[in-house]
C-alpha cells in the first residue's frame, strides 16, 4: 500500500494525445495519482532523469524510440518504477521480450479495459512501494551488520 503522506506519481507515454488525455482522465476521476502525460519518448526518457515516478506506462510502437527502448531507459533510470507496456500489437515474442529485457510488470493491449488498467496501476505503484520499503530495510540491516562488526572487532582488541 502506498503511504497517505504520498501521492502516487505514474508517467503516461504514446505518440497519441488521445491516448494520454483518455488515462490521463479516468485517473484523475478514479485516483489521487499525479499523472503526467508525454507524447515524446524522448522527453519521456528526459522527464525519467530528474523526476521519480512510480510506474511508467509506454505505448510500443512511437517514433524515433519504441516503447521498449524506453522502458529500458526507465529501467537504467529508475529501476524501481514499475514499467507497463501498452500496445495495439498483439505481438506475444514482443512482449517475451519486454518481460525478458526490461523487466515489464504487465503488457496491456489497445484498446485497454479501464478497470483493467487501473489494477494494473495500482499493483504496479503497491510493488513499486515494497521494492523501496525492501531496499531501505535492507540499508538499515547493512549499516546495523557494519556496526554489529565494528563492535565485535573493539571487543576481541579489548580482551585480547
């Protein structure tokens, strides 16, 4: 689950504005999430270096850039954020792929299931919170081990 302290932050990206206005929409109406909506990867892959999100959602096929050199960006980027591809090709290799390269946590099809979609939001962004919450937990029990040793070592030079 998300902290209540937290909003949600999920980047949307299609070369198709209507795509983006559509989610954009029924998020707003449906979440508190803070969408932003881009129709260039490129700017996508740039908005990824000094913003977090917590979940990309990329459309597949867009110009200059697939959706997947994109996801692997937010990969390399942000490897903690979910990555959703949405895609009107039904293209199962493609999305063997995606799952295999970019470690992808859903592959939607055009035209989505709105509800559909907002499952795999919400999943996406409760997974995207665990893996922080796991990473920080793991810091915290790294830097107690180091201190645990720290001490163990000043004992053994005391008594010995």
């Amino acid at each position: 689950m998300t902290p209540k302290d937290q909003q949600a932050a999920v980047l949307i990206v299609d070369d198709e504005e209507m795509v983006i206005t559509s989610i954009r929409a029924f998020l707003q109406l449906e979440t508190e999430y803070r969408v932003t909506g881009l129709t260039s990867p490129e700017e996508a892959a740039r908005f990824l270096e000094t913003n977090p999100v917590d979940v990309v959602v990329s459309d597949y096929l867009m110009p200059k850039m697939t959706g997947l050199q994109l996801l692997a960006k937010a990969k390399d980027l942000q490897a903690e954020a979910a990555r959703v591809l949405l895609t009107g090709h039904a293209d199962k290799q493609s999305a063997i792929q995606a799952i295999n390269d970019v470690g992808l946590f859903q592959y939607l099809e055009k035209p989505w299931d709105n509800s559909q979609l907002l499952l795999v939001i919400q999943s996406a962004i409760e997974r995207t919170y665990l893996l922080r919450t796991l990473r920080k937990k793991i810091t915290e029990l790294d830097e107690a081990h180091s201190n645990l040793k720290d001490v163990q070592s000043r004992l053994l030079r005391a008594f010995l």
